[in-house]
C-alpha cells in the first residue's frame, strides 16, 4: 500500500475512483474505517478548507437561541392556548424554519428506544448488515453511507439507515429484525404527530385546519436512522454538509449526549444542541413553495466530531402515491395581486430529481422554480 502524508500518496498519485470502490466494496461505512483503527479519513471524505468550521469555532451567535413551542394544550380546536401555538409556530415558521417542539405527544421511552434501536443497527457486525447496503434509492430499507457520485461532491461522515413507509406503509419482514419492533412504534408516533402539524401548519397560514392533511402533502415518511462515528480528522470533513431539506416538513429527534447540528439565520450558523424528550421541527423547500414563502426552508450542517457516536433519527414527509402525479405550486388561498406565486407549478419528482442531479453543486433548489 502507498504511504501517504496528510492525506496524500507519497508518489503523489491519487486514483479517487479506486478509493471510493474500494471503500464501498467493505459495505462496512465509515464505522468501518473507524473500526480498522485508521488516523486518516479517505481523501473524497476531505471538504474544501473555506466549508469545515473548526470546533474551536463560536458556533451560536450570542443572542441568538432556536424558538422552543411547548404544545400543551394546543390539542383543543378554536382555544385559547391553541391560537397562542399557532401564532408561536407562524413566527418561528416564517423566521427561523426550524423549532424545537415540547410536550409534543410522543413518549420520551418511544423516542429512547428508537435511538438505541438505531444504535444497535449501526453497531452490528458487518456481516449482519452488509446485504442492505446499497446505493439503490428504489429500495424501500437500504443501509448506505455518504459517498461522492460525482467528481463535484465530497463525502460526509455519516453512515445512514433508511426506511420509506409509502403511505404509510412497510411490510415489516423487511425490516431489520434488531431494530423492526421500534422503528414500526416511532413511525406510528410520527403518523399521528404528522396530523397535528398538519392542523397546526395550516391554521398557522391562515387556511382550513384541514387543508394540508386533504392535499396530503405530508403522507409518506422516510426515516432515516443516522450514525456519527467518531471521526480522526473531524476538522477536515463534515457530518452533513450545507443543505436544505427537499421536504414538506421533517422531525429530528436527536440523542441527548452529542450536538453538532447547526443552522444558518441571520447569515450566522446557531447550533442546536439536543435537549432531551424534545423534537426539532424543520420546514422543507416543499412547504416554503406551497406556502409561498411565507413559512422559511433554510440551510443546516452537521459538524463531525473527535468524539462519538451521534445518533440521530430524521422522519421526511412526502406526499402520498395518490398525489404524486399532480402538480404542486403556492396555494391559492394565499395568492393576491398583492401577493402574487413566486414559484411555478412543478411535479414533485420532478424537483427531487433535478436536486439530486446537482446535489453537491447546490445548497437548495428553491431558485429553479421561482418565477
């Protein structure tokens, strides 16, 4: 094997397709390479100086602290407390796109255990995960880890588990058997936390309490099960890089012993660290669209860490199978002369897929799609 000195071959040869086939052929992830004891992260994993903050960094800038809505009561119709909810999620919707949510409705114990079911997937031998791993994104369980599929990008330190519930649904026997019961209990919590938002979201735009739950906007989720590896060179790469969601709204749940999350507002990044029992809420492109601009989509990162592991679990809502086809742009409820679409009509695979074929290239597709 050739030697290498910060991260380059000493005979100054470097072939990145070998390296990434290579890494990819272990079906082991970065907890792999963590594993083999090595000091050097593979180079497509290293990021461009200017993007890697270092953990020295100030990351919150002073005064600045993530809005924290506490949902109780927020169960009665047309109360008193609930206007107060919807007013607190309108303001931090349109300000922020992310808030912390407390007394949310999802037990403490059902949020622990889909961490440490996330744990012990991650945790497996390789050989007893290996056969899901795969770059297939047709496939509704796979285990894969961030890995450049272009010369443009650069890998992130994360390994992930992804489940897709279409509809709500997936056949049970597909999933992983030492994480199957507690991710079918999480998912339940999620459905049924997905129709408050719904209600809550809606009220919160002016429209019907009902409206997005009839457009079924939010339908389908994807969880994916997230795994932050220590890492040995943490100051030259990233646990996520700069993005926004291409979601209609995602929940995080994040462990309650390691931060890293950080979110740019106010042209300063503010980190989020975990707060046990709580859920952060975070508005997609997809809501920012239909919305039309009313409620904000903004860019986050995840910093990687000397210390380790993450945990983290992201639920993404989708629209469901029966609106797929249709085509979605800002609602029209919210349109005026005064306040004309900012944004075309589009498909929604359509907007997924033209992110992912410049993933890497761009932060957010939102600008092609604005009239």
């Amino acid at each position: 094997m050739v030697g290498q000195v910060n991260n380059e071959p000493i005979d100054g040869t470097y072939n990145r397709a070998k390296e990434i086939k290579q890494f990819e052929d272990t079906k082991s992830g970065v907890k792999g390479i963590v594993d083999s004891g090595a000091t050097n992260i593979p180079k497509f994993f290293v990021h461009p100086p200017e993007t890697v903050p270092t953990l020295t960094q100030p990351g919150a800038a002073a005064g600045l602290e993530l809005p924290s809505i506490d949902f109780s009561g927020a169960e009665s119709a047309g109360g008193e407390r609930r206007r107060e909810v919807v007013e607190e999620i309108r303001k931090a919707a349109s300000t922020w796109g992310f808030f912390r949510m407390v007394n949310h409705g999802v037990p403490v114990g059902a949020m622990d255990a889909m961490l440490e079911a996330t744990r012990r997937f991650h945790e497996q031998a390789t050989e007893e995960k290996k056969g899901l791993y795969s770059g297939d994104g047709r496939m509704k369980v796979r285990f894969t880890s961030n890995v450049p599929t272009r010369e443009s990008e650069v890998g992130c330190w994360r390994d992930i588990l992804t489940c897709v519930f279409q509809d709500d649904n997936l056949d049970p026997q597909i999933l992983p058997p030492v994480c199957r019961q507690e991710t079918q209990d999480y998912v339940k919590h999620m459905i049924k936390l997905r129709e408050t938002m719904a209600e809550l979201l809606s009220e919160a735009l002016g429209i019907t309490s009902d409206y997005l739950s009839n457009i079924e906007c939010m339908k389908s989720e994807a969880l994916a099960c997230l795994y932050y590896p220590f890492c040995p060179q943490p100051n030259l790469t990233m646990g996520n890089a700069k993005h926004s969601d291409t979601t209609f709204l995602t929940v995080l749940l994040q462990d309650h012993n390691i931060g890293g999350l950080q979110i740019l507002h106010q042209n300063q990044w503010v980190d989020v660290p975990p707060v046990h029992g709580t859920l952060i809420a975070n508005i997609g492109d997809l809501m920012q669209i239909i919305s039309n601009d009313k409620f904000k989509s903004v860019e986050h990162r995840v910093l990687a860490q000397p210390i380790g592991p993450r945990l983290s679990v992201a639920c993404f809502f989708h629209p469901s199978t029966n609106v797929i086809s249709k085509p979605f742009g800002p609602i029209k409820e919210l349109l005026s002369e005064e306040n004309p679409p900012l944004y075309r009509d589009f498909l929604v695979h359509e907007y997924i897929t033209y992110y992912k074929l410049n993933y890497g290239l761009i932060a957010s597709a939102l600008p092609h799609y604005r009239l």
